[in-house]
C-alpha cells in the first residue's frame, strides 16, 4: 500500500480553507516547494478543489471537514470503528476480514480508488466531498434471510437524512437514493456464505454531500448532493455517526419484523410510486405504472396485462 502520509499532512493544513504559501507548507512537512507543487497536483487528481494565487500561496475552494475516529465514536457507540483516509473499497476491506470482524463493524474512507457499484460499475469517489462507508452484518438465518435488504438500507438511511433536514429523499428500486429525481446515493450489498450456515454481509453505502459539477463531471446520469437536499448541511462526522446508529438499529429490527415491517416505509418513500416507469431487463423493456413493492422485494409493474413482480439482478429502473 503507497505511503499517503504527506499528502495526507498537507491536506489537514489545507482544510481550514485559508491560503498557505508553498513555503509554509514544505518547512511545516520537510520539504521542498517544488514538491509541495507535486503534491497539489496529485491532490487535485483525488478530486480536491486547490487553487493558487501568485503572492498567497494554495487554498481550498472551501473549509474541509475531514472525518475523524474521535469524533464519530463520541456521538455513537461502534464495536469496531475504522477510518482509513485512502484505500481501494471499503467494502473490499471489510470483505477480506470476515471471518475477523465484530457484528456492526464499519469502515470508513474519505477516498475509494477502486470504490464500486452495482453490476461491477465504479463508483466515483472524490476525496472529502462524499461519505464512503461500509458495515459487516451476520445473518444467522442464512442468505434467503437477505431477501430485500437493500430496501431496507435504502430506507434506512432516507429516514435517517430526513432527519437530518433532507426532508424530500426518496428511495429509488432496487438500491438508490433519489432527490428531486437526481441520484444522491447507491447502496451495494455484498454477501458470503454457505447455503444452511449464516450469511456473512457487507453494506456498502457512497453518498454524495458536497461533490462539486467538477468532482462528478464523469458520471453518467443526473446527480445530486447532500448540499441541495439540506438547507442546512449537518456536519460530516454527525452525518456519519448518525448513518451508523440508524443502519444498525435498522438492521436489529429487520431480523425480528423481516421486509413485510418495511414495505409501508418503503412505499411512503419510493420516488417512482404511481408513476409511469420502464424496466431494462437486458435486451428486453417492460413499460408500466410502478405500485410499490410486495413482501419478496419484488417491483410492482402494472400493464395492460395486470400487475407483474419483478425481482432485481439485471433489471434497471428508469422513468418515462
């Protein structure tokens, strides 16, 4: 794994948003100016917004409020807490440690050089803008027992964002988060285990806060952030501790209630309900007014032929 150390440095002494001379900056870390200009443009390749101004030196386009262990684990309680600043995935990591991990241990990053979504795509994630963070969860029921949970992740951190003052989210089927029919967020559960034994999940959650048209001027479809969907912005580290506490009571409830105690939740949230929709189903389009979901987690798609299920996989969603 490269040694981030120093870039890592600089970019704490950039996150008050104030300008610091390249000077500064390489007597506070050792070293030259001219690699302190190095670092800067590697930094601005993570995504971050530095600029320069002859006589001032380098500053933020604005304040960063960089995540810290401390701070999370003062506002909710976290068997296991990891912050690792890079790293490749977040759900990667916890998926290589299993076997090692407490129920409700949560790894966090503020940036994912081979982050990822659903169906293998990659999931941008520019340093500092987001929140990237990922939960280990064991099933004792098994895997048939993970019938759904996307839903109720997705519900779970909709309600927990209204909360927050994000009062117009809305959840998207199978695994999305949508304002104003804008994507603000994806969710990617990853599972192993063997049939008859428990199931061993990793829920992955990207959620853009205040990714710039810059930051994600590479994704492919309509996009939003935490910024316009709040009238005020909740602090990153409350953000972040307030997802943790609500996914893992959400989790707790699920495995007493299962899906039949979301469907309600899901239905008042779901941004495409009673609304004309079509499904991708690989080489096929369904079209049809979306009525919710059933108990199995299944789409509700009403034709002309009457109302059909149908389960996730390679099914994509779109409005009409």
């Amino acid at each position: 794994m490269k040694d981030h150390s120093t870039r890592l440095a600089l970019v704490a002494m950039l996150s008050d948003g104030k300008f610091h001379s390249g000077e500064a900056l390489g007597e506070s870390l050792g070293i030259s100016r001219a690699a302190i200009s190095k670092h800067i443009k590697a930094l601005q390749s993570w995504g971050l917004d530095i600029f320069r101004v002859q006589g001032k030196g380098y500053s933020l386009a604005s304040k960063l409020e960089l995540l810290d262990c401390d701070k999370i684990s003062a506002q909710v309680k976290c068997p296991s807490l990891e912050l690792i600043p890079m790293i490749d995935s977040t759900n990667q990591y916890l998926l290589d440690r299993v076997g090692q991990l407490p129920q409700g241990a949560v790894c966090l990053a503020e940036y994912q050089e081979s982050g990822r979504g659903r169906r293998g795509r990659q999931w941008l994630s520019p340093f500092g803008s987001n929140l990237y963070l990922s939960m280990y969860w064991r099933l004792d029921a098994g895997m048939a027992a993970a019938m759904g949970l996307s839903l109720v992740v997705g519900v779970a951190i909709a309600e927990a964002l209204q909360s927050l003052g994000a009062d117009d989210i809305k959840v998207k089927w199978p695994n999305d988060l949508y304002y104003r029919d804008k994507k603000l967020a994806g969710i990617l559960i990853e599972m192993t285990g063997q049939t008859g034994e428990a199931a061993h999940l990793v829920i992955g959650m990207g959620l853009n806060v205040a990714m710039t048209e810059q930051g994600g001027s590479e994704i492919g479809q309509a996009w939003t952030n935490l910024a316009q969907a709040c009238s005020g912005l909740p602090e990153r580290n409350q953000l972040a501790a307030t997802l943790i506490q609500r996914l893992y009571e959400t989790l707790e409830h699920y495995e007493s209630v299962g899906l039949d105690g979301f469907i309600e939740r899901w239905n008042r949230l779901d941004n495409f309900l009673d609304r004309p929709v079509k499904l991708l189903i690989g080489e096929r389009v369904a079209e049809g007014i979306a009525r919710g979901i059933n108990n199995q987690g299944a789409l509700l798609l009403e034709t002309e032929q009457g109302l059909t299920p149908y389960v996730g996989g390679e099914i994509s969603l779109r409005g009409c």
